[in-house]
C-alpha cells in the first residue's frame, strides 16, 4: 500500500484528465468539481458495476431515476425543512464560517452528542479561536438544502429546493412502483442522481462537495425482518467494494451512537475509509424504520402501504434498510487505493493499479514508429476490432514507446499492445502488463477475447 498525499492525488487526477476544479476558468466555485475524459470512465463503470451488481443481477431491486426539483412538501415531510442542519459558526473579525464541530474536533474535542450549547460552553471554556485566531460566534444551525424559486413567481409558494439526497425520490414513488410492479416484500427500489449540499465548509477535494452524486437504495422489508436483512446489506457493502477495487485494509466500520445518529435511523453503520486526510465516512447504512414512508402517507394523505397476506388482505407499512453510496467519495478512495510508486527498470514510476473493471481505458493499441505506414495500418486494424467489442479502447502514437507507457501507467490502463514489424510476420503483437511491466507475445485473435475477461 503506497501512502499518499492529497496534493499528489488532487495533481495527477488534475494533469491526467480525471477531476478539475469546476468553473476552473473563471477562478472556480466553491464547492464543485468537474470530472475530465478519464474521469467520467471511471465515474460511469463504478455506477455500472453498482447498477449492474444491485439491480441487474438481483430478482429482487428495480431502479427509479426521479427529479431533482421536487415538491417541497416532500422535504417538510421528510424532516429535512426543520431538521437538515449543520452548526455554524463565525469568525467575528473576516465575517469567515466554519463548521463548529469540524472547529472544536481540530481543537482534540470529542463532540459525539454535544448539542448546541454544549459546543458554545466548550468554545468559550477552553479559548477556542478561529483557524486565524480570531474570537468565534455563538454556534448556530445553518440548514444545508439550496432553496431555489420554480415557475415566474419570485415568492414563499415558490420556493423548492434542490434534492439534499436522492432517497427522497424513492419514497415518494414507492406507490407508483407498487402499482406497477406489484413487488412482494421484501424488495427495493435503487437510484442514482445528484444531490446537493450547502455545505459550510466544503474541502477535502471531492470528498465534502456542494454538489455530488448519491448511489442509494431503500430496501423494503417487514418490520421483523429488519436485522437480517440490515447483516446482509452490510455484506453486500463489502462486496461491492472488493469488487471494484477498494483497498479492504482500508475501510473500517462504525458503529455510530445513538445521540449521533440522523433522525431518522434506528441503527446506522458507517463505512469509513482511510484517506490521507484521515479516517472519514465513505458510505453509510441505516435502518430508517418506517419513518419516511409513515411521514409521506401523513403528509401526501396518501396510503403508502402494501399487501403482506394475499388471503386475508392484511397490509403495512414496510420499513427501511437504506444503504447509501457517494460517488464521488467512491472515486476518490478508488484514486486514493490505486495511486502506487514503485521502481521499474531502475525508475521511479507513478501509477494506479486500478481493477481492470473499473478502469477508464482498457487496453491502450501503439504503433511501434508512427512514420512506418504498414506498422499505422495494422495497428489501425487491431484497434478498429478491439474497440467493437470493448469501446474503451485507446490509440496513441505520440512520443516514444517508453512515454507512451508511462501516460497509461499514470490513467491506469490495464495493458498495452504494440503492433511492430513482427505482427507484418506472424499475426502477434506486444502484450504489455501495467502492475509488471512485463511483455509477452500474443496472437492477434487472442486479444479481445483476453482484455473482456479482464474487464
Ligand atoms: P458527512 O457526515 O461526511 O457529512 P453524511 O453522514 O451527511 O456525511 P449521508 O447523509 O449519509 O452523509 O449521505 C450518504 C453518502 O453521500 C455519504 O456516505 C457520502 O458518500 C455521500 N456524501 C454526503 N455528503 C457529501 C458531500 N458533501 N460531498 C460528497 N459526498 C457526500
């Protein structure tokens, strides 16, 4: 396991072409980011491989796409109006805000459970300044959704908010999918979209966004079931992140207390990750009882139940296990797991040893001298066929072999294959590994079939 640092991370995702600061040209904005080419790869198969692995491959998950501006009823609701809060406070001289927990945690404070004025008297008690020294507010909640106005009207009957998390567009479409589907429980309903935070104090790169993206799902179950089914979908956390790469050693459990849960949850287990900036969450699992689906049916005036015993009709109100994904801290930990150094052929090289699955290209196809036309032609060929199959296929004849392997080490692609003259002869090329370093000869037919097992 190589230790990195952010600013390596943050500097090669940057040059590389995977992640760059959002609005970079105007000087930026706060709080947002814009993944490049190899980015949005890599972005795209790790909601594929989520997609594929909890929806497609299971009898038991569909999947909904539901709008980010929603009716604002949903988050009164939900909550989110009264309850969606970080604390804030102020430096009183810049005007500067910061998040008083994330303050007094700098300061060596334990603040599991503090409320409010729990964190004023240990602010004032123990002389706590602003990260420029400066005497701080009172802390005070500042609710996190951005409001916007929808339709011409500039007034209160317009105001809506920008969805703070997706699961709301799961529960409120819960009857329409039961209607459709007819599910029996237990089943689920997965999505994927954008979510939005005003966070006080967005950093960490991607990590704490204003704007990001959610992989969530609300696993219908009857009350009783709630346990085993809560053990299984911690599992399925596990699995997933083998599967695409996460590096094991590094993600730890938390079982969170109860002063410090959502208000929502009746368990909740955070899978934190070990980033270089320290043990943060990655993902989160919750047991949300029946909370949101009782809330909507109270609010909407709308049954949001379902039939347990065809014979007798009984029905209820399901509960809730809800594992939830962040995209982009999902990326971020891939980065962070596959950024390794090692000393090949006597140098330093830089590389991410990404799980082929996950990688942004697959298989990278070279000439060996771009000024040899028979060398171009064939290496066109091989690429043209490789690139039918599987799509993330990249050609490059810029510079020498040697540059050539260093720029896909550095994307983190897999293998590269080199057309040169003994391809003209015998129909096999230069099959190079990114982890070795490693060259073999392999027969042109071979390679499609070698780099889709791969992936
Ligand atoms: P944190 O405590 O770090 O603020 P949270 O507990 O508020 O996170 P949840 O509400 O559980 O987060 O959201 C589910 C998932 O969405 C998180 O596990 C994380 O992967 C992702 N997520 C939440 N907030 C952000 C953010 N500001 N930027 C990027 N991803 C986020």
């Amino acid at each position: 396991m190589t230790e990195v640092s952010m600013e390596k991370i943050v500097s090669l995702a940057k040059r590389r072409g995977f992640i760059y600061p959002g609005s970079e040209i105007y000087g930026g904005l706060s709080g947002t980011w814009d993944y490049g080419p190899y980015g949005v790869e890599l972005k795209n198969n790790v909601k594929n491989l989520w997609w594929k692995m909890f929806v497609h491959e299971r009898e038991d998950m569909c999947g909904v796409d539901a709008a980010i501006l929603m009716n604002p009823e949903v988050w009164k609701a939900s909550g989110h109006v009264s309850g969606f809060h970080d604390p804030l406070v102020e430096d009183k001289k810049t005007k500067k805000r910061y998040r008083a927990d994330h303050v007094l945690e700098e300061n060596g404070v334990d603040v599991g459970g503090m409320t409010l004025d729990d964190m004023a008297a240990a602010i004032s008690e123990r002389k706590i300044l602003s990260p420029d020294g400066n005497p701080l507010s009172a802390p005070k909640q500042f609710n996190m959704m951005f409001k916007t106005q929808v339709g011409p009207m500039e007034d209160e009957s317009s105001i809506s908010y920008l969805r703070p998390e997706t699961a709301g567009g799961i529960f409120v479409n819960f009857k329409n999918v039961v209607d459709s589907l007819h599910p029996k429980l237990p089943f689920g309903i997965a999505q994927i979209g954008k979510a939005f935070r005003n966070e006080i104090a967005p950093r960490d790169f991607t990590f704490r966004s204003r704007e990001f993206e959610q992989m969530e799902i609300e696993y219908f179950i009857k009350p009783t079931d709630w346990q085993p089914a809560f053990e299984a979908w911690r599992m399925s956390v596990h699995t997933f992140n083998n599967a695409i790469g996460i590096s094991s050693e590094r993600v730890h459990e938390l079982e969170v207390a109860a002063e410090d849960r959502a208000h929502y949850s009746k368990r909740t287990i955070d899978f934190e990750f070990d980033f270089p900036f320290g043990r943060k969450e990655l993902y989160g699992l919750a047991y949300r009882t029946d909370f949101d689906l009782s809330a909507h049916a109270k609010a909407s005036g709308v049954e949001l139940s379902i039939i347990v015993d065809d014979a007798t009709g009984e029905k209820l109100v399901p509960h809730v296990i809800e594992p939830s994904f962040g995209v982009d801290r999902t990326v971020l930990a891939l980065l962070v797991s596959a950024y390794t150094e090692d000393d090949l052929g006597g140098e330093t090289r830089t590389y991410l040893k990404f799980n082929p699955a996950v990688a942004p290209i697959k298989a990278a196809v070279f000439p060996l001298l771009k000024n040899k036309p028979a060398l171009v032609e064939k290496a066109r060929e091989v690429y043209a066929a490789l690139k039918r199959t599987t799509p993330q296929i990249m050609w490059d004849d810029n510079g020498n072999i040697g540059k050539r392997y260093r720029r896909q080490d550095e994307i983190g692609t897999p293998v590269c294959i080199t057309i040169d003259f003994d391809t003209l002869e015998n129909g096999t090329v230069t099959v190079r590994d990114r982890d070795t370093g490693e060259q073999e000869r392999v027969a042109i037919g071979e390679l499609a079939g070698r780099i889709g097992a791969a992936c």
